[in-house]
C-alpha cells in the first residue's frame, strides 16, 4: 500500500509538471506582449524595459519556467531594484491586471467554487444513484423506459439553457428563490444554501442524467455475477443483496467518473459562475482569458489539474472500501 502510493505520488507530480511546462509553454508562443498591455499605450522604451523586467520576461523561457517552477516551493523575487516584488510560498505570480497574487485570487474564489462543487455533487449523486438504481432493479419495465427517457433528455440539455430556464421559472415567475448572492456559510449557513441551490439544481440535472445513465450500467451488470445469485441462494435478505453486494460492487466506475467530475467543478464552472454571477474560480478563469492574463490562467489550470489528480488518488484508495474484491 505504502509503495503503491509512494508511485502515484510520484505520478501526480510528474503530471503536474508537465501540464505546467505545456502551459507556460504555449503562454510564451503566443504573439501578445504582457509588458504592452500592462504599460498601456502611451509608454516609453524605458518604462517598458523596466515593467519586463519586473516580470521576468527578459530572461529565457527555460529560466522563466524554472523560477516559476521553484517559487511555488521556495518563493521568489520578481524584478530588482525599487521595482521588485517578493511572492511568498506557494508563488504562482502576479497578475497582469492589478498586480495581485494569483494564489491570493485562487484562495479568495475558492470557497464560492467549493461550495457550488459540493452542493451540486450532493443533489447530483443521490438523483442519480437513486434514479439508475431504481431503473436496473426495474429493468425493462416502464419505470426503467420512462426513467433513462429523462436522462436522456436532461443530458441533452446545456447547463446554460437549463440555468436559464430556472431563472425565469424560480425566480422571475415564482419567486420561490432569491436570485444567487453568495454568503459565506460560516455567516449564516440558510442564506448559503438558499442563495445557491439555484445552480446546484443547474449543474444537479445535467450530471444526475449522465450518473443515472451509468449507475443504471453498473448495476445490472453487476446484479448478474454469479456471487449475487450465491448470496440469493443462501436466502439474504433483497436489501442486503441489493446494497451490501451489487450496489457496492457497481459503484466502480460511478465513483472513477464522481471523482473526475468534482475535481474539475473544485476549479470553477465557468457558465454557472458566469450565469448567476458567483464570484468563483471559473469567473476568475473567464476573465482571465477575456483580458489575457497569463499568470491567472495558468494559476487557474494548475489548481484545476491538481484537484483533478488528487480526486482520482482519493478514488483509487477508495476502491478496495467500496468494492472488496479491489487489494493493492
């Protein structure tokens, strides 16, 4: 186990570095100049030469990536002279825009995309599941059509088309629910879920349709090994066939796609956030890419790749909890 994890660790940091120096790298092919769009129109060759260097673009591409690789761990000094900045640990730089941490960005929308991520993963996984399983136990009755009908056609929905019609229809017509303001849910922790249960339910119904699709899978398949129908014969009771053996067993690739799925929304859902105006991750990225700033991007795509691979480590050590068939 020890040495099984030690090699994923390894793994998760090689991943991560690559898709650091594919980033950094294509942030330095592209034609635009940082330094222009920071000094602004009206700006002389000297205060120009000064603000590249205060952004270390003076120096090569290789030496950029290895101090931005090294700042993360040891921090760094970008620029010298009354220009200099000092970026404390973990540095992922400065934004273009208004000369802030990236990671002080990072941290300061992280708790309105973890909230919308958890939320949603919640009303999600137990629509889903529910839905899935109730159709496999059910399988080719008019519970299991009418079901995977609607799976179907909540997945074929775009978040934005279904976002905007739960504006019009809670909001607008009803006014069973406040338009999404968020509030901290340390502050008050109604006024946290009320104001996003909205976009829950909006980012809950495209992804309950696709984990009901699968769960559905999962499930009749395993219901029919031959383990099941020894625990049948041995006179179980059906709940405990049902949950303890089948339902653990097919939640295999449930629980690989869970983790894929968190691990992205964790860095932001850009439509969502955009939508209801949550100020979260994925507006940050949004605004990023609108304006060109390169260091929130790639600040942006790092913690996205790093929820992604620390979620799929979860989930493989959860393998052999949810399926005991499943040693490393």
């Amino acid at each position: 186990m020890i040495l099984y994890l030690g090699r994923r660790l390894l793994g998760m940091l090689g991943v991560l570095l690559a898709i650091a120096a594919v980033t950094f790298t294509l942030f330095h092919v592209l034609p635009s100049d940082p330094a222009a769009a920071a000094c602004g129109k009206a700006c002389s060759d000297e205060r120009l030469e000064a603000i590249r260097a205060t952004m270390g673009l003076d120096e090569p591409v290789w030496r950029q990536f290895t101090g931005f690789v090294t700042g993360i761990f040891t921090g760094r000094t970008l620029g010298t002279g009354p220009y200099a900045l000092h970026c404390d640990v973990p540095c992922l730089g400065y934004s273009y825009e208004n000369s802030e941490g990236v990671w002080d960005l990072l941290v300061d929308r992280l708790p309105v995309s973890a909230s919308l991520a958890a939320g949603a993963a919640v009303l999600w996984l137990a629509l889903g599941l529910t839905a899935g399983v109730t159709a496999a136990l059910r399988k080719d009755t008019l519970t299991d059509r009418a079901l995977m009908v609607g799976a179907v056609a909540a997945a074929s929905l775009p978040v934005y088309f279904t976002s905007v019609l739960l504006i019009f229809g809670l909001i607008r017509l009803t006014g069973l629910l406040p338009y999404p303001q968020y509030v901290p849910f340390t502050t008050d922790p109604l006024s946290w879920a009320s104001n996003l249960l909205l976009p829950w339910l909006a980012l809950a119904i495209l992804y309950a349709a696709m984990y009901a699709r699968q769960s559905r899978s999962a499930m009749i398949e395993s219901m029919a090994e031959p383990y099941i129908r020894t625990a049948r014969a041995k006179g179980l009771p059906r709940r405990t066939v049902v949950v303890k053996h089948g339902l653990r067993a097919g939640m295999t690739p449930v629980l690989t796609l869970f983790g894929m799925d968190l691990g992205g929304l964790l860095a932001g859902a850009v439509i969502t956030e955009s939508l209801f105006g949550l100020p979260g991750i994925g507006r940050l990225f949004h605004g990023a890419l609108t304006t060109g700033d390169q260091p929130v991007v790639l600040g942006v795509t790092l913690l996205a790749a790093t929820f992604i691979v620390v979620a799929n480590l979860a989930v493989d050590l959860l393998y052999a909890v949810v399926d005991p068939r499943v040693r490393y």
